[in-house]
C-alpha cells in the first residue's frame, strides 16, 4: 500500500468562494477519492489564507475584529465540504496555533542555515495586490494595472530570503521530474522563468505596514510576508511543528494541486524555502488554468460571474461536479456557458447515464422479476478492461476530462450492447436462458460504472449502488459483486432532463 497526500491551494478569505476554488477543490478531491479506492493511505488537505493586508482594511471598514471577519468568511469554505460534496481530510487555517508554530519553526530552520538576512527595500506597494510592483507593471498614469489606485512609494526594512542560492537546485529537481510539474508545458514555463537564476525574495513586513500576520521569531516589529505564512501550510497542518508521527507518515506532499498564477511560487519559492529548511520537497505540482464565463473573464462589472452555490442548489453537487471536470481541459483554461451545461447534462448524465441505469433496472423489473439472475460467470471485467486502463492512465497523468470521456464510452457501450442484443426479442422468441445472460451482463456493467464514477460523482454512485444491492465501503476500496437472487429497485430519475 503506498500513500497519498494530495493539497489544493488555500483559499484567501476576502471573498467568498468562485467558480475556480470549486473547479480545483473538486479536482483535488476526484484524485483523493481515487486513490482512496485504489486503497492507497490517502490524505487530503484544503484550508483558508487568512493573514495580510486585505482582511485587515475590510475589518477596520466595518468597524470589526479582523479574527471575526476570517472567522465568518472560513466557515462558508468549511461548508464547501457539505455543499460540493468534498472528502477532504482536514482543512487548515492560518490563524490556528498549529499553523503559527509550524511557520515559525520553519523561519527558525532556514535562518539557521543563513537564508534569512535583514536589507532596505523600496518600491511601489499596492494594498489591493499586497504587493509591491515593479516600474514597468505599472499602467500609463502610474496606476496598479488591476486597481486602478496610485501604489504606495514605500521604503523598508525587510528580511530576505535567499533564494537565489537555491536556482540550480530547483531547476535541477524540476529538470529531472524529481519535482515533477504537470502538464509538460508549465514545466517549461518554470524552467524559462528560472533562466539564469532566481532572485532573493522579501519575505517580512514591518508590523505597521502588515498588521495582522504572523510576527517574525526573535523580531516582533516584523511580520512574516505571505511566503513563509501561506506556502507553509502543505506541511503545519500535517505536523510539522513537532515532526509527528503524521507528518513523517504524509510528507512530502505526493500532488500540490494549484492555479497556473500561483505556479512560480510554489515551483519556486516554496522548494527554495523547504531545501533550505532541509524538508523533503513535494513530488508533483499539477497546475491548471482558469475558468472564463460565456467566453469572457468573469467580473462583476460583466455580471457573468458563475456561483457555484447556486448551480448546487438547483441541479445538485454531482451535476456541477460532472460538468467542471468534463467541460473544463484539466491542466488547461476552460470555459463554463450555461447553454453548454445544460447540454452535457441533458446528453451525458440524463440520456447517457440515466437512461442506461433505467433500462437496465426496468428490464430486469419485467424479464426477471427485478432479480439479479443467475448467471454468474457472465462477467464482463474482460470486454471492459481496456476502458478501465485508459481511465487510470488519465487519472495518474491528471487528465480528469479524460476519465469522464472513459465513463461515456463505457455508457455507451452499455446502450449498445442492449440495442444489438435487444432482450424484449429474446424474450418473445422465449429464449430466456440468453434474457437472463443479457440482463446479468447489463447489471454488471452498470456495477463497473459505479466504479468509474465514483470519484467523481460520488453521491450519483452511492444511489445505483443501493439499486443494484451492491455492497460497498464508505471509501469505495471494497466494491461487492452482484447477488444473485437479489432485488433491483426502481427509484426516482437521477438526473431528470433539463429544458433547454
Ligand atoms: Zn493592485
């Protein structure tokens, strides 16, 4: 049995969870729940950003503690767990103790091996970005290109990291995979941007320009810079702090799941920070992209932001589930249309899958008296068996759209194989004996369906299973056959068709 610690990025708290954050959460959890049936040891971490400069204004505004406004704005992404239907593990906050002590002994690791030093720094912060921006990013009337507000000429002490001292290290790493990036092309967008050489990063505040943080060991008038609060999660939450048992069970991370923005920071800063500190670096990165809305980049001026709330509540966590991973490219920009949507719902879940899963079940209801038949040894594991391979092929190389594709050909394969074999004649030509061979087939490849789709639409698995009687464990890894003589019940459409 081998493991599997799989992260998603944590979520920053000043605004409530978008499309994008359900496309990545979900994701992660497709792979937790597959790996989970493959019974590997699998943990699954997902959490909240909590700290800087951000939530600390909006909280002065409305005239609250900061610990409140993160306290209320955590708990709608904790609830994502309910809402999306999502496996994770654990869920790690910034502002936890545990994170704290962990962040902190990391700092204290790498000054010690003199990565750490105080400099001025000067620069053009912007409070919207929290960050500072370089000259030539600046737009014509010396704005910050995304706020459109005069950034801040600030000149500081900071403390330094050196990264520049880690470059070849980490091209080296992701040169020979041993940091593996998927897909290939942002691997190669990180060796570009490495080029000659990584920069020395800020990596503190002074506590008058960043609050609301995590204060710096052996320096309280600094703050640590998001770097050292925010990458540090993947391995506080875990037990970093106090080198557990659990922390040397899970680290390193087996997948860090992230958006390609965020791409240089954890394929670059966050490696320079654990060589530093003398960690384990994690073994793979899988990036994708970004979400668009009927074709544009969503915005709330547009008014084309997609809740994905609101599509839970209408069709249900499966029917959105089912669509992001089917529609968006995995490692690639997508986009989400409602028109689409509506679409692959109608043709795939309600046509595809709900069809098949009704005519198995209303077949087997007249032909056999809603009865698994007996003809065990009719297994079809064999006629199915290159569908199975392909679809762990595109799980492992973090191809989701792909697994779905799988799903829908073996769908298909199952409508076909009743049309070619068509019962309702077998039956009429009083040919029960092949009937009953059809049906038990027909039951058997709805049971592998299950399987297929159970990482993905979890809760649409667990109610074919209760249908067929399947038995099966709460994380799938045991997956019964079919009884014989046992009852197949009806029960309501599971997806019923949408109006176009
Ligand atoms: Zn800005």
């Amino acid at each position: 049995m081998s493991k599997f610690y799989v992260t998603t990025a944590i979520a920053y708290v000043n605004a409530p969870p978008h499309i994008g954050h359900a496309l990545e959460f979900i994701q992660a959890d497709v792979l937790a729940r597959y790996h989970r049936a493959k019974k590997d040891d699998t943990y699954f971490l997902t959490g909240t950003d909590e700290h800087g400069v951000k939530v600390y204004e909006i909280a002065k505004e409305k005239g609250v503690e900061t610990q409140q406004i993160v306290d209320e704005n955590a708990e709608i992404f904790i609830s994502l767990k309910e809402i999306l239907e999502l496996s994770n593990d654990d869920f790690i906050r910034t502002t936890q103790d545990r994170h704290k002590a962990g962040a902190r002994k990391l700092w204290e690791k790498m000054e010690e091996a003199g990565d750490i030093y105080k400099d001025t720094y000067k620069g053009n912060y912007c409070v919207g970005c929290e960050a500072y921006i370089a000259e030539k990013d600046l737009d014509e009337n010396g704005m910050c290109p995304n706020h459109k507000k005069k950034p801040k000429l600030l000149e500081e002490e900071n403390y330094f990291f050196r990264l520049s001292k880690y470059s070849d290290k980490i091209r080296e790493a992701i040169e020979s995979d041993r940091l593996k990036i998927v897909p290939e092309s942002r691997k190669n967008e990180m060796l570009n941007l490495i080029g000659d050489g990584l920069h020395d990063v800020s990596f503190s505040r002074p506590k008058e320009v960043l609050p609301w943080g995590i204060d710096v060991p052996g320096d309280d008038s600094q703050v640590m810079y998001v770097w050292g609060d925010a990458l540090s999660n993947y391995i506080t939450a875990i037990g970093y702090s106090a080198e557990s048992e659990h922390f040397k069970k899970y680290w390193p991370a087996d997948v860090h799941l992230i958006g390609k923005d965020i791409l240089r920071f954890h394929a670059g800063i966050w490696i320079g920070m654990l060589m530093s500190a003398g960690v384990e670096i994690p073994r793979a990165i899988y990036v994708h992209g970004f979400v668009t809305s009927e074709g544009h980049k969503m915005s709330k001026s547009l008014g084309n932001v997609v809740d994905p709330l609101e599509y839970v509540e209408k069709y249900g966590a499966d029917a959105l589930r089912y669509f992001l991973m089917r529609e968006i490219p995995t490692a690639d920009d997508g986009d989400f249309s409602h028109g689409r949507f509506v679409d692959v719902y109608n043709s795939e879940l309600a046509n595809g899958l709900g069809n098949l899963v009704n005519r198995v079940v209303m077949m087997t209801e007249k032909y056999a008296k809603s009865r698994v038949p007996n003809k065990a040894g009719s297994d079809v594991y064999e006629d199915l068996k290159e569908y199975f391979d392909k679809y762990d092929v595109a799980m492992k190389g973090f191809d989701i759209k792909e697994t779905c594709d799988v799903v829908m050909r073996v769908i298909d394969y199952g409508n076909k194989y009743l049309d070619d074999k068509k019962p309702w004649i077998l039956a009429k030509e009083g040919k029960d004996d092949e009937v009953m061979e059809v049906l038990y087939r027909s039951l058997d490849i709805l049971r592998y369906v299950c399987m297929l789709i159970a990482p993905i639409i979890p809760a649409t698995c667990r109610k074919i299973i209760d249908q067929l009687g399947i038995e099966v464990s709460e994380d799938f890894s045991e997956f019964g056959e079919l009884k014989v003589g046992g009852n197949v019940k009806k029960a309501d459409a599971l997806f019923p068709r949408l109006e176009e």
